[in-house]
C-alpha cells in the first residue's frame, strides 16, 4: 500500500539548484522520512532525514550546508532543495520512509521510491 514517487531530477551545472518532490501514499505516519542516493560504484547513502511530527532534521555530512529537506503535511509529499551543486553530487535520489530508527544516514529504509536521476556538469 505505501507508493513513493520521486520527480525533478535532471542536468545542472555545477554551483546551480533543483527540488527535487516525492509525492507519497500510505506514509502519513511513518516516523521518519528521507532523501538517498546511490552514485555509480558507490554505496547507497541517507543524505537528509526528518522526524515526521517535528522539526528535527539530520544530513550527511557532504551535503550539510547546501541541501534542505522539507515537507508539505497537507499534500503529504517530501522535498529536497539542492543548492551549490558539486562534480561528486550526481546520483539516483531515493524517498525513502520507515517506521525503524537503524543506520538512517546508512541508507536503511523499508519503503523506497523509483529514484529520480540527478547529474552535475562542470
């Protein structure tokens, strides 16, 4: 029943911006709720977290600074703001929820997304 969808992925020069949304069914009370992204060779990785019901947010220390994770609770969809984007930031990006407080920066979700491309030129 839970249905992740991610959307505004794409191309962007280094130093610029997107948002990426996830619109989302069946996670209105999943406890926490998450950005990741999977490089090429790379490890999958949590990038941003939030604490559904508060204003706790946690992000990887890569992206601390530059990213912003937010949510709209009245059209329940998630977003990641990406600013001053880097060479070494291309990725899948995943929403991701769970209901269990593991390696969240790890990257362990229950319920994931499609992914949504980002790539980064220079």
């Amino acid at each position: 029943q839970v249905h992740l969808v991610e959307s505004g992925g794409g191309s962007v020069q280094a130093g610029g911006s997107r948002r990426l949304s996830c619109g989302a069914a069946g996670v209105t009370d999943t406890t926490y709720r998450a950005w990741c992204r999977e490089a090429p060779g790379k490890e999958r990785e949590g990038v941003a977290v939030t604490l559904t019901g508060t204003n706790k947010k946690w992000y990887a220390d890569s992206v601390t600074g530059r990213f912003t994770i937010s949510r709209d609770n009245s059209k329940n969809t998630l977003y990641l703001q990406m600013n001053s984007l880097k060479p070494e930031d291309p990725a899948m990006y995943y929403c991701a929820a769970t209901n269990s407080g593991g390696s969240l920066l790890g990257g362990d979700y229950k319920y994931w997304g499609q992914g949504t491309q980002v790539t980064v030129s220079s």
